[in-house]
C-alpha cells in the first residue's frame, strides 16, 4: 500500500495508526514563522469510531489503509452472522455484530446499504440515511391529532424504536432517518 | 481586495508621516537564507551560454540590510515573499509582507512603534483591547508550568503525556527548540491576543535567529513576535550587527540543513560583507499582511484575502 505524507493528508483519507484503520477528518498545518511545521490532524478510528488528534511533524508519513465502501444489499441475519452482497458480482462478506453495530436496527432484508471493507474483510457498516420500514407496534392513534404534540414510541419491523406522531397507526409504512433516529414522513403504499 | 488596498495605503501613509523611507528590493536572488526551518523557490536563469540558479526570497531581510549598511536610514518595503511546501489555513506559499527597519531603535522602542500601527490599522474594525506584553519566559510558565530556558527532558515528556500528546516525545526527541515550537504552537499560542494586541519578547537563545543576544541575559535574545487572536502576525528583532557572529550562525544553520537532508542554500556573502561594512544600530519587523487581512474581515482561511490562492494561481 502506498504511503502518504502530510501533505497529501486530506479529509477522507484511509491511514494506518497504530495498527488500526483510520480516516482522516481535519488536517491543519501549524508553522510558526521560525519554527518547525507541524500537521495537527483530526482522524477516526475506524474500529472503535473514536476521533483523536494527533501532531506529525510536517514531511512525516504513514501507511495508507485498504478501506474501501461498497455499496450491497442486506440479505439476511444467520442468528449469528449478517450477510450481504455486492449486487454487481454476487459475491457475498458476512459481518458479526460487532461491525453490523447500530446499523443493524436499521437493515430490512433486501435494503442496500453500504459496508466498509478493510483488507477485504467488513470493518463496519452504514444503512442508507433514509430508510422506510413498517410500525409493528404501537398505542392507537389519536383521531385529530394533525402533528405535534409529545408523539408515541413505535416499534419497527427491525426492532427499532422511534418517536412518531399520534396519529400515525401501526401497520403503517414511514420514513426514518437513519442518521439521527427521527421519523420523516409515513409513506403511502 | 478593497480593504487590502486601504490598508496598503494607511500603512504608506504611517511611514511616510515617519520619515520612513519605502524601498523595493529584488525578489529574485544569487543567494537566500539559510534558515533550517524554511524552504525556498528556485528558477533557472538563462543568459546563454550562462546557466544560474536563482532563488525567490523568504523574506526581504538580507537585501534591506544591506541598503541599511549602504546608509539608506530608516526603510519599510511591501514586498511578495514566498515560502515553499507552506499550505494551510493560516499559510500560502506567495504572501505579502511589511518589513521595516528604524535605524537607531531599541527592540522596545520598536514595539512601541509596532503598537501604534496596530492602533492605526485596526481603527474602525472594532476597537482591540489594550496591547499586552509579556516575556516568553512568563508567558511559557503560565500556561505550562515549564521554564522555556532551562531543558528538562523529564518534565516536558510529563506536560505532553498530560496533555494528549504522548507523540511529542517521538518528535521532538532531545531537542530543546523543537519541543518548545511543540509546546508553543499547541499549547500557548491558541491563547495569546484575545481580541488584542499580544507581543512576546525575550525568545530562549536557542530561537534567536537573526536577533542580538540579550546584553544582561544570555539565555534570551531580542526578538519579539506579535499575536492576535492566537495568530502569529509577524517577527522583528533587534538586529544582529556583528559579522563574525552571522557567518557562524549560517554556517551552523547550514550543519542542520545537512543532517535534515534539506537542500543546501547558498549563503548570502553580500550580506556578511555588508554587516562588515557596518550595519547600523536597528531594529525591524517583519509582518504578514494577508493574515492582517484575515483579522481585519474576521475571514477564517487565507484563501478568502487573496485574489488567487495558489490552487488557482
């Protein structure tokens, strides 16, 4: 794999640090006048999700990361395993739970979503920003009751939780957004 | 571009009320300084069957001391200036720079001078709070608790673990400068000029450049900086004069380039053969107009002052 120096360093660059995938996010070069430049940078651990800064001395380089994100369709959940395919080749990665982790209550099987690969094997996976799932359960509506209001908790077919309106009934179909866990829209069959 | 072109005008106005002389200087140079920690432009210069490398300057310093020596008295200069592989917020490798030098002046003296053009050029874009001065020294222990003259390997490695930089140790190794450029930049400078006017003067020897040691206190050098809003606007000193010191210190600053595998400068040999003319008792300053600008429009990149960055250049 290629190395990068900091230079090259921009956000959405896949290094290796400290043995683990990282994406870059911020890069800002510091140099005082008379000084040693320095890159204080921003970056995401892959694995963990976690951000942390670092400083590199400007010049310094690391190892670029095979981490790829491909975009596939959620098949099925094994009990144990999550399975997916590239639509394209058929060709098909299962993922444990842990990398599945809080996109999991978002995937209804056929869905496409994207999964990042490291290495060629599933780091971590993210359902697409809207996703439209059915209320499996949920108190009986309110007649009347337009918007607002303090709204309900629903239950989802993929066993997420939202907030919805009053007036929304189970059985019916609505749009989340999957990046903040609200309800959008119900949707019309 | 409107407000740069006022600004260039109040600052001829200031110096011109002054009795200061505005010179020009050639960009384009046989030589170009030696400093370890910059990098410069080079061009071919084709006068067949003549082939030269030429260099573009750093800073304008080595040509205007050499006016100084000739006997040009007090001189500023606007000037380009450019500075290789430097990218970033805060950082274009094409900038413009105010550099003057007042024949006669002391270093405090200067920062007077340095306080009332502030004064001049902030007038009506919201009023800054009274100048600060501050030792490096003191400034360095309030904000760390380190003494910047003294190096203890021990306790800088202790304040960088403490502080979310257990990478500093691997960088910085046993150099005394490097880490306090660590330090400074990470830790101090963020906090300096809230809304105000901050000059640091008395930088640690071993950051002295091209300034005079300290007559009382040799661990210190007269250097000043000046910081807005934690943002480093410029640096003068008050000038080396004597030759026998400059040669050495390039010469030692050439040693650095080697073991950094930087490319070798070209000493400047006019420059030591004027401070050997004698240059005059003096002080200056050089300070970034593009980051000026940024403060004054409160942009937050240098992009949003120039005409073309240098992506569009």
């Amino acid at each position: 794999m290629a190395s990068y120096s900091t230079n090259e360093f921009k956000a959405g660059l896949k290094v290796m640090l400290d043995n683990d995938p990282c994406a870059i996010i911020e890069n800002e070069f510091v140099k005082p006048g008379k000084g040693q430049a320095f890159n204080r940078v921003k970056i995401r651990n892959l694995k963990t999700g976690r951000v942390i800064e670092r400083t590199f001395k400007s010049g310094d380089s690391l190892e670029g990361a095979d981490v790829v994100d491909v975009a596939m369709q959620y098949l099925y959940n094994d009990g144990e395993f999550r399975h997916f395919m590239v639509p394209d080749t058929f060709e098909q990665y299962q993922c444990d739970e842990k990398a599945v982790g809080d996109a999991g209550k978002w995937l209804k099987d056929q869905d496409s979503c994207t999964v990042t690969l490291w290495n060629d094997a599933p780091l971590s996976v993210s359902p697409a920003n809207f996703v439209e799932l059915a209320i499996v359960e949920t108190d009986p509506g309110v007649r009347g009751d337009t918007s607002g209001g303090g709204g309900k908790p629903a239950v989802l077919e993929t066993g997420a939780v939202v907030r919805v309106p009053l007036f929304v009934q189970q059985g019916e179909l609505i749009k989340v957004d999957t990046r903040t866990g609200e309800y959008i829209s119900r949707v019309k069959e | 571009m409107r407000l740069r072109a006022q600004l260039l005008a109040d600052i001829r106005q200031f110096f011109s009320a002054r009795a200061v002389l505005e010179v020009e200087t050639p960009v384009l140079s046989h030589s170009s300084g030696t400093d370890p920690q910059l990098d410069f432009f080079t061009t071919d210069y084709c006068s067949s069957p003549l082939r030269q490398t030429l260099f573009l300057q750093t800073s304008p310093e080595f040509a205007m001391k050499r006016l100084l020596a000739a006997g040009s008295g007090s001189i500023y200069q606007i000037a380009k200036a450019f500075r290789n592989g430097e990218s970033g917020r805060f950082h274009n490798p094409e900038f413009t720079l105010l550099e003057w030098y007042r024949v006669g002046f002391t270093l405090p003296q200067l920062m007077d001078e340095i306080a009332e053009l502030m004064a001049v050029l902030f007038s009506g874009h919201g009023a800054l709070n009274p100048i600060q001065r501050i030792s490096y020294q003191d400034l360095f222990q309030r904000y760390t608790g380190l003494d910047p003259l003294e190096f203890s390997y021990p306790d800088y490695c202790a304040f960088a673990r403490d502080n979310q930089a257990p990478e500093a140790e691997g960088i910085c190794g046993h150099d005394h400068g490097l880490w306090l450029d660590f330090i400074f930049s990470h830790n101090v400078q963020p906090h300096l000029g809230e809304n105000a006017v901050c000059m640091v003067y008395g930088y640690p020897a071993c950051q002295s450049s091209l300034a005079r040691i300290n007559d009382r206190n040799p661990q210190i050098t007269d250097r000043v900086e000046v910081f807005i809003k934690g943002i480093e606007l410029g640096n003068g000193y008050y000038e080396l004069t004597d030759s026998k010191e400059q040669d050495m210190r390039f010469d030692a600053e050439q040693v650095v380039r080697q073991e950094r595998k930087r490319p070798i400068s070209a000493k400047d040999e006019h420059l030591i053969a004027a401070l050997e003319a004698g240059l005059p008792e003096c002080s200056g300053m050089a300070i970034g107009l593009d980051r000026l600008l940024m403060l004054l429009t409160n942009s937050s990149t240098i992009n949003d002052v120039l005409g073309f960055p240098i992506s569009r250049a």
